[in-house]
C-alpha cells in the first residue's frame, strides 16, 4: 500500500493536505512492471493517472513503422494527466526499461483532487504544456526529417533514370566513335573521288539536321522502318533489322540508298555495305548524344527544382513567386503522381510575388499535395487554382479523394489529431501547416470536402502590412 511519506516525495502532493494524502494512498492501486514490460501501448483507451517511485519508464513513438524513442520517466515521477484531462487515446507506448514499481488512481479520482486544489491544479497544467510542447517539438522535426527523406527518395527516384540514360549514351558513345574511325580508315585507302564521298558526307548532314530538328509520328516511323528494311534485306545487308532504327529516325529513303550504292553493288570487301552502317552508326551517335543530353538537362532540371524548393540562395524572407514554388514542389513530387494522378492548372498568370518564407510555404504545398496523393490512394485528379483578388492571393488545391467526414473537418488542424492508422501520421502535418500559414504569413486557411472532393484554401496578404487575410471569402 501506499503510504504518504513515499506519496511526499514527488512535489506534486506537497501542497495537499493530509486528509487528501491519505485518501490518495487509500485508493492507489499498486503495479509492478518487469523489464521490457509493457504498461500501456500507442493508440490505448487512456487509464488513469500514474506515480512512479522506483525504476525508468521508456517512451516510444510509431513513426512510418519505426517505433522512436521520445524520452523516459525516472522515478519519482507522474504521468497520464493529458489523456485524462483530454480523453483522447494514449499517443506514446510506456515500457519498463528496469523493473518498477508504480501506482495508479482512477481518472475520476484524479480529477477530484485537480479541482480541489488550485496550486495542484497548476502545476499539473504547466507539465502539461510543457510535455506537450517536448512532444510536439519532437514530433515536428521528426516529421520535417521524414519528409526531408521522401524528397530526398523521390528525388534519388527521379535522378536514376537520366543519370543512367547518360551513363548508357557514354558507355555506348566510346565503341561507336572507335568503329567509325575505323570506316573512314578503311573507305581513305580506297581513293574514292571526291565527288562520291561529299554525296555521303551531305546524307550523314542532312540526316542530323533532320533528327536535331524533327520528329516522326510513330505510325510514320514505323512504315519508313519497313520500307528500308525491305530494301536493305534485297540488298544482302546482314543484321538489316538493326540497322532501321536510326536509318529510319533520320529520315533516309531507300530511293537515296539506291544511289549512293548503285557502284558498290558488284563489291567484294565489306565496302560493299559498309557505307550504309557508316551512315546507321553515325546517327546511333547523334542519338546517343541526344539522350545523354536530355538525361543531363533533367538532372539539372531536378537539380534547380530542390535549390528552388528550398531558396538555397536567398535569406530566410525575400519576394516569391507562388506558381514557381508548386511547381517545384510538384517536379520533387512526380515521382508519385506520374502513377495515375493527372495534376490540372488553373493559375491567375497576374499573381505578383509576394514576401513570404519560401521554404516554409513550400512545406506547405507539399504537405497538401502529398495529403492529396495519400487521399486518392494514387490515382485521380489534383487540380491548383490560384487567383489573384483584393491584395490577397488565393491558391486552392482540390483533390478527388474519399474526402473527409464532416464530424472530424473543425478538428483536422488541431495538433496530434490523424486519421491515419498507427505509425503513418503524427498528425502534426496540418497543424504545420496552420500555423506557417496563419502565424508566419498572417494568412488563412481552411477546408471544405465532401466525397469525391476536398478542397484547401490557402489566402495570404500581398503586402506584409496586411493582416486581413482571414475576412477574404
């Protein structure tokens, strides 16, 4: 049993009476919990209130299936006041890290005694805000590391493709270039007049011209491939079928093959048809440059999107261009709407730039474009409209979603509240999102959703002077 001397040692119940002390210890009951031992678990009913007087309890948190550390309870010691007092389940799971030994009283109980005694009453609210602010630090940079880290994977995601295509174009790129120096040595030992050679040289050119400048429907491409392997198969070319692809690509006819070949028909040497590879090697490499080129000019692309993402360059506060930071917010996130999510723009092209927290309001729109995805469950449609109106901007993002219910819409934005299951949301994603929003840039926010659509509203002032944000319909 619990008796008030051991009661005493937490600060706590020094400013009760010893009536009171005494009916705590009467009505307290004991637990002991061996190491590893479990005493109430993240997503729990809440209990009651707890006072720990020997061992440690450790404190864990599910974060994307990764149970956390938060911190510990060292006796002596109580806890479970916020559940009690909010009703809401237990947000951390409690583990024996030693052997302990504790006691517990009834919420009713609890409260019973909060009420009484106004120095009690106190300081249990001032733990309170202080244990809520530890977690929700805690939580928050958690959450800004996890989305650090999807970023970084859809980043890593959208690199790999370009960054091997360039790979595949140099390692390609050495042999080709080697083959045809070869060629042009074998065809210089022949003395070919130089009338014959410069027919060739303004085939390989106009072939490039055509293949930096022009593309071919597939269906055109396609027929053009069948009528040159035709031809190249009449001829006797071996491996034909390799050789149409670029052939075809760059737009050579086999009516201008008949011509360049017609005195090389009777040949014995691999000259007979060696012009024909030169010309199909030659584009292979235009080709191979060309993709090497797109696959460099995509890294760079991703490259600026992330220093845009998170204004690198620039101070903490400086003008900002909206359209450019969804955008790059989209570019760093399209590696999950690229799977079945078509992203419709509906932008106010007179937006001016307003000042702002660029890397803060890019939290933002990933936080509500990201929230959008999970919403739809990968497929259906975004759509981001901005408008421009009454020194405000307004910029709303709708998805096709489940929606969400109506009795939990006011409560969306409140710190720890998710509806995600266990370990996949901290419900702190919106609550970031409020407070950039309405505390950073004195803006608004709000939701309206029903099924098959949910809408966000975001309405920040133009000018930094202005507050009002909030009275713009």
């Amino acid at each position: 049993m619990l008796c008030v001397e051991e009661l005493l040692k937490l600060e706590l119940f020094q400013q009760l009476p010893e009536s009171r002390l005494n009916w705590i210890c009467d009505r307290a009951e004991s637990i002991k919990l061996t190491k590893g031992e479990i005493l109430v678990k993240e997503g729990d009913i809440h209990r009651g209130f707890f006072l720990l007087f020997s061992g440690d309890i450790g404190i864990t948190r599910f974060s994307e299936g990764i149970e956390i550390p938060v911190g510990q309870h060292q006796a002596p010691a109580f806890f479970g006041e916020i559940q009690i007092l909010t009703g809401d389940l237990v947000p951390v799971t409690l583990r024996a890290l030693t052997d302990c030994r504790l006691y517990e009283i009834t919420g009713e109980e609890f409260l019973i005694i909060l009420h009484e005694c106004r120095n009690f009453e106190r300081t249990i609210f001032q733990t309170v805000q202080k244990r809520l602010r530890g977690l929700e630090s805690f939580i928050r940079n958690r959450e800004k590391m996890a989305a650090l880290g999807t970023l970084a994977a859809g980043l890593a995601h959208e690199l790999n493709n370009p960054a091997a295509a360039v790979i595949r174009s140099l390692q390609d790129l050495i042999p080709a270039i080697l083959e045809l120096e070869r060629m042009n040595l074998v065809y210089g030992q022949r003395n070919v007049e130089k009338d014959h050679t410069e027919k060739w040289q303004k085939a390989r050119e106009d072939g490039y011209s055509f293949l930096l400048n022009n593309r071919l429907e597939s269906l055109t491409l396609m027929d053009r491939e069948d009528a040159l392997l035709d031809w190249l198969e009449d001829y006797g070319v071996k491996d034909a079928g390799k050789l149409v692809e670029p052939l075809a690509a760059a737009n050579i006819q086999p009516e201008l093959l008949e011509e360049l070949l017609s005195r090389w028909r009777d040949d014995s040497t691999e000259l007979r048809d060696m012009g024909i590879r030169w010309l199909a090697l030659s584009f292979d490499v235009m080709m191979m440059i060309q993709s090497g080129l797109r696959g460099a000019e995509r890294v760079s692309e991703l490259v600026k999107s992330m220093r845009s993402y998170s204004h690198l360059d620039q101070g903490a506060k400086q003008r900002i261009d909206i359209h450019q930071g969804i955008e790059d917010t989209l570019q760093l996130l399209s590696h999950k709407l690229k799977q079945g999510i078509k992203v419709n723009r509906v932008y106010d092209r007179t937006l001016p730039q307003i000042p702002a927290y660029g890397s803060e309001l890019n939290q933002v729109w990933t936080n509500l474009i990201d929230n959008a995805i999970d919403a739809m469950d990968g497929k259906g449609t975004i759509e981001i409209t901005t408008v421009n109106k009454w020194e405000h901007i307004i910029v709303k993002i709708t998805d096709s979603g489940t929606g969400i219910p109506e009795t939990i819409q006011s409560r969306i934005f409140e710190p720890f509240f998710t509806t995600k299951p266990i370990g996949k949301g901290s419900g702190l994603g919106l609550e970031l999102v409020r407070r950039i929003v309405e505390n950073r840039h004195r803006g608004s926010i709000s939701v309206e959703s029903e099924p098959g659509k949910t809408c966000f509203k975001i309405c920040l002032p133009t000018n930094s002077e202005n507050s009002q944000a909030s009275t713009i319909a």
